[in-house]
C-alpha cells in the first residue's frame, strides 16, 4: 500500500537531498569538473524531480475524512441550487392578496 500523505520522516530526507545535491553541485568549483560530472548531476537531480513531485502530489492530497468532507458540502450546495425559491412574493402568495 503506498502512502497517501507525505510524512515528516520523508519530509526530512527530501530536504536532506535537496541540500546534498546543492552541496555537490556547490562542491565543484571548477567548471570543467562541474560539466564533466554532468551525468551524476542528472541523476542526482532525476531523483530529486522525482521526490518533489511526490511531495507536492501527496502534500495537497485529501485524506478520506476530508474527501468525504468536501463530498457533503458540494451536496448541500447541489441541494441548495436545485431549489427553486423564486423571488418572495411567489415564495408567500398570502402577500399578494
């Protein structure tokens, strides 16, 4: 079963490998060595891609409390909508006589 929320652990190494790939790419002063490292920084930067996009997919996921939550709300304000009022005089026709 995969994990429908982002937990603080995961939270943690996300942070923990976004400032390790800002470290190694900080870490290679000379440019040529920073090009010529080229395929681990794509690599280190694929992982990281990855990792974000969970992290903001899982972050705004609903619970399922919360889904059903927003299920009900939507509902009553499909019910609401559904009624036709009308304006006040054809709401209370005793007004009119």
């Amino acid at each position: 079963m995969s994990e429908p929320t982002y937990d603080d652990a995961r939270r943690r190494r996300l942070v923990e490998l976004l400032r390790s790939l800002a470290a190694r790419i900080t870490g290679l002063t000379d440019d040529e060595t920073l090009l010529a490292d080229g395929p681990e920084l794509i690599r280190l930067m694929g992982d990281a891609r990855s990792e974000l996009f969970h992290y903001e997919v899982r972050s705004t996921y609903d619970t399922p409390e919360v889904a059903d939550s927003r299920r009900i709300v939507e509902q009553a304000r499909k019910q609401e909508e559904s009624l036709d009022l009308g304006d006040e005089e054809d709401s209370e026709p005793w007004r009119s006589q």
